[in-house]
C-alpha cells in the first residue's frame, strides 16, 4: 500500500489533535486532516457510519451535525469508543454514542440548534476500522428552521471555511449522485479553496437513487469535473434501510453487489464502494501526514523557541534549572546597567514627570548649585581693599611705584582661584552621592535576589567612589595648573590699553557686550581648567556678579578706564 512503517502517523496526529483540542481554538498549528463536507443530506453521516460500521450518529431533519465531530477511528481488537471529554469512559453502545454527542453538542450550542466551531471529540477502537480520522461538519444549508438564526448559511459556510482553507486540509467533498452536480455544494466551495483539486477528495453518493438510464460514469471515471486525487462513488443504506434498521454489514455486501453488477460502473468496482474509499483515505491521510511533517515539525519548532524566550523572560521560572537561572541573572544585570545609562543619559521611553531623573539632577548640580556655591564665596572687601594695598606696596618696596605692579595683581588674583577648591569638590561630593542614589534605585528591580542586589550595589558604588577620589585629584589638579601661570597673551584678555580703547568707544556708544560672559557656567569652568590667564578668573567673577547683580554696571565698570587696579577692586566690592 505504500505507506508500510507509517501505520503510526496517524495516531501520531491522533495525540496532537487531543492535546490542542484542550488547550483550545488559540493553536494556530495546521495539522494534516481529512474534513468532510457536503449539503445537508448528502449523506455524509452515512460514509462516516459505514467505515465504523455501526450507528452512531445523531440523525434527523435540519441541521443536526452542529458542531465539528473530529473522529478518530483507530483500529484495535476491542470495539468501543471514547469521547475526549469524559475521558477514560468506555462507550461500548454505539447509541449512547449518539446520545452522548447530541448532549454535548447541545451543551455549548443551547438547544436552539445554533451551530459551534468547537469541536466534539470522538475516539471509536475497532477491528473493523483502518487508522483515519475524519472532521465531520455542518451540512450546508440555505434555510433556517425554527429559531436558528437567519445568518446560518453564513455561519456554516464560514466554519467550513475555517478547516478547509488550510492547506493542510484534505477535503472531502460529498455529492449525491442524483442532484447535478456542477452544483454541487461541496464541489463548489472545495473549488474556492483549492482550485486546482489538488487535496479534494469527491465521494457520489446515493449512486442507487439515480434516474433510470443516467449513471455518473464520467463524473467517477474523473472526466467530467477532474480532481487530482479522483472520485469514488458508494451507496450508502436507504432511510428505509434505517428504519428497517439494516445492519451495515448487509448493506455493505449489497453495495459490492451493485457495483459488480452495475453496467456503467462494473470495469471500475474494485475502485468503488465503502471499503476501497476508507483504505483510499487512510493511504491518502498517511501520505499526507508524511509530506506535511518536516513542515509541521519546523513550525513546531520554531513555536517552541518562542515560548522559550518568552519563557526566560520570567526571571524566575524553573528555579531549577542552573543554566536558565544564569542566564536571567546575566540578563538582569544588564538590565541595570541599561537602567542606569538611560536614568543618566535621558532617554524617550517612559518619561517621569513627577520627578527629575539622575541625570537631569546631574545637570542642575552642574548649572546651578555650582555657580550658585560659587557666588557664596564670601568676599570681605575691606579686607580685600588692604590684601591689595599690601600687596602693591610690598611689590614695590622702598620705591613709590607709578604703575601698579603684576605681581600684586597675580598675589591676589591667585588668592581668589585657590577658592574655587572647596566648592569645586563639593559639587564632585553632590554628583557622586547622586550617582549612589541612582545605583540603589536601578537595583531595585534586583530585590527578588537580595544577595545578587547587595553584590551588584556593593561593586557598582565601590567603583563610583574610587573614581571620586580620581576626580577630585584631577580638579585640584587643573585649579593648580590655572593659579601657575596667567597668560596675559591669551585672546580673551583685553589688558589696559584695550580697556582703554573700548572706553572711548563706549563714550560714544553703548558699552560693547563681553564675549566672554556669554558662553555659560560650564565653558567657563573649562576654560578655566583649559587656559591659565588671569582674565578667565575675572571672567568667572564677573559672571557671579552678573548672575545676581546688573549686567550694564559690570559692563561699564569694565570698560571703565580703572581697569588694572580699581576695576578689580570695584569688581571684588560687587560681589
Ligand atoms: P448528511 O446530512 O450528509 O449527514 O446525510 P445522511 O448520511 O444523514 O443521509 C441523508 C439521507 O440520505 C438519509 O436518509 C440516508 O439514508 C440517505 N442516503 C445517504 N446516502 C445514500 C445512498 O447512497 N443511497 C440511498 N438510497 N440513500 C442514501
Ligand atoms: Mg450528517
């Protein structure tokens, strides 16, 4: 039969079908399956019971298959069958098979005889069955009964279309032989989906009930309307083969007997009938099973690998597993030095507006606190006013100068830089003890591992500190570096002859706007570092001055012609 070896397959899928039935419709996984369709009373229910041979399921007018029956017919000594709802019960009467199907589909459809995509479930065991399993669906309609909804061709149809628009679907199309069948139903919206009839699978049933010299010999010969896989035809028991209750054995016998004797079907009858369209199936269903594996499987697959990274996303699942748990713990430590890098370097996601991050409190401390412990620097000016004399009169010794020396004016001003240590290293002070509050804060998201928390803040802020002292050399540094020489070359500085220059100026004009003072705190500050003349000092000053004093009484009074000496000294008297 060619499909030696593969007799497992089926109840290979069997197993999956159970287990995504389950867990639900949410499966998105295709499995390889045969769907049976047809129009109401095309006789359907009749090929299904044939291949078990036995009664089972529910019959009468209307729409009475309302949900998917996915049947798995396994072949086994014992003959009984096993709902997967109630598992473990064994129904030996294939009646109370019946009425266990009609209950449950009255269960989640309500009795209004509404229709569900969710499928029954139902396992028979029997010697008489070759492995196969089989969707059986709503019979297609074109009228509501009762109080069934006007919509019902609608929702059938779009159930039907459900199953069979996979590819994986093989579909059996049931049509009675004696209705036309270029309008056939199930030829129809198997053709919407599978055009090219490549998975159709046509059964012409009720062969019995055709008008007196027609036969379907074209149609079952595959010339009329070809499927690639063909047509076979059988004849199911009459109703009045059921109500007389004919057992299906007889029936089965009586249709071998047709076909063998039938004219038009007689060179073709060992490809007709029941038996032949179940072995068919189960060779055809294997088949397919083994074409869609290695597709199935890598899907599976790659399912698989999904849910395991999402399954590494909770830090704490299967605490078991050591490589898992390094894993997450490595990842959490990243996470907090990403935490830490965006609350520093600012960053779009998740903005808080109820207070500032690390780094915004960073730049405040930087443009504000800084300048601010900058103007605190207590000047007394008296004391100032005699600091200079002294220091002119010294430089000149016995002599009465005529010009003021530099070298009073460096003593001072280097006076005035060395004061920019302590504050300079307070705000180093203020930016590592915001560093450490932020460490604390982005390891919170570690409390679940206090000993990895402690650990992590323990080497993080060791760090921290440790470039602290670094810092603070390398401050005290550059302030030395600035107090060592004063470069009067330098092109910021304007010098006496300058100032003087610029006052004429100014008589005419508004005094010119310094350059200088424009350029913010934080130039400043570097300059500062960067330079070494003593106008960046003065600068600095001038700034402080201007930050909370006039602006135009700095400006004036550095364009004013008492530049060297009494500039300085009005300067230091306005701070
Ligand atoms: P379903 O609605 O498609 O499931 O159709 P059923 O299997 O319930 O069949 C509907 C009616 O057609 C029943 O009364 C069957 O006895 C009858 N029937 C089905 N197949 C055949 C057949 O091949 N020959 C004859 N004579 N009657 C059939
Ligand atoms: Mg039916």
């Amino acid at each position: 039969m060619g499909n030696r070896g593969m007799e497992d397959l089926i109840p290979l899928i069997n197993k999956l079908q159970d287990a995504f039935s389950s867990i639900g419709q949410s499966c998105n996984l295709d499995l390889p399956q045969i769907a049976v369709v047809g129009g109401q009373s095309a006789g359907k229910s009749s090929v299904l019971e044939n291949f078990v041979g036995r009664d089972f399921l529910p019959r009468g007018s209307g729409i009475v298959t309302r949900r998917p029956l996915i049947l798995q017919l396994v072949n086994n000594k014992a003959e009984y069958a096993e709902f997967l709802h109630c598992k473990g019960k064994k129904f030996v009467d294939f009646d109370e098979v019946r009425a266990e199907i009609e209950a449950e589909t009255d269960r989640i459809t309500g009795s209004n005889k509404g229709i569900s995509p969710i499928p029954i479930n139902l396992r028979i065991y029997s010697p008489h069955v070759l492995n196969l399993t089989l969707i059986d669906l709503p019979g297609m309609t074109k009228v509501a009964v009762g109080d069934q909804p006007i919509d019902i061709e609608h929702q059938i149809r779009d159930m039907l279309l459900q199953f069979i628009t996979k590819e994986s679907c093989l579909i059996l199309a049931v049509t009675p032989a004696n209705t036309d069948l270029a309008n056939s139903d199930a030829l129809k919206i198997a053709k919407e989906v599978d055009p090219q009839g490549l998975r159709t699978i046509g059964v012409i049933t009720k062969l019995d009930l055709m008008d007196e010299g027609t036969d379907a010999k074209e149609i079952l010969e595959n010339k009329l309307l070809p499927l690639r896989r063909g047509y076979i035809g059988v004849v199911n028991r009459s109703q009045k083969d059921i109500d007389g209750k004919k057992d299906i054995r007889v029936a089965l016998a009586a249709e071998r007997k047709f076909f063998l004797s039938h004219p038009a079907y007689r060179h073709m009858a060992e490809r007709m009938g029941t038996p032949h369209l179940q072995k068919l199936l189960n060779q055809q269903l294997t088949n397919h099973i083994r074409d869609t594996l290695p597709g199935l499987r890598s899907k599976l697959q790659s399912q698989l690998l999904s849910l395991e990274k999402e399954v590494e996303e909770y830090k704490n699942f299967r605490p078991d597993d050591p490589t898992r748990k390094t894993k997450a713990l490595l990842q959490m430590v990243q996470q907090f030095g990403v935490d830490f890098e965006k609350r520093i370097e600012g960053s779009g996601d998740q903005v808080d507006t109820n207070e500032l991050s690390g780094g915004a409190k960073i730049n405040r401390i930087f443009h504000e606190r800084f300048p601010f412990e900058l103007v605190k620097i207590v000047f007394d000016e008296k004391e100032l006013r005699r600091e200079i004399s002294h220091a002119i009169k010294n430089v000149h010794g016995v002599r009465t100068g005529l010009f003021t020396p530099d070298l009073a004016f460096e003593a001072i001003v280097k006076k005035q830089i060395l004061k920019l240590k302590e504050p300079s290293l307070k705000c180093v002070d203020l930016v590592v003890s915001e560093l450490t509050a932020l460490v604390m804060k982005c390891a919170v998201k570690l409390n679940s591992y206090p000993r990895l928390r402690e650990e992590t803040e323990r080497i993080v802020t060791t760090h921290v500190r440790e470039r602290e002292g670094k810092t603070k050399d390398q401050v005290l540094l550059l302030i030395d570096i600035e107090l060592s020489y004063i470069n009067t070359n330098h092109e910021d500085f304007i010098g006496f002859a300058n100032a003087q220059q610029r006052n004429t100026a100014a008589n005419k004009k508004r005094p010119m706007p310094n350059q200088v003072i424009r350029k913010g705190w934080l130039t400043i500050n570097i300059s500062i570092m960067k330079g070494g003349s003593k106008e960046y000092w003065f600068v600095l000053t001038a700034e402080s001055l201007s930050w909370y004093k006039d602006e135009e009484l700095y400006l004036s009074t550095w364009g004013s012609n008492i530049w060297y000496k009494e500039a300085f000294i009005a300067l230091m008297g306005k701070v």
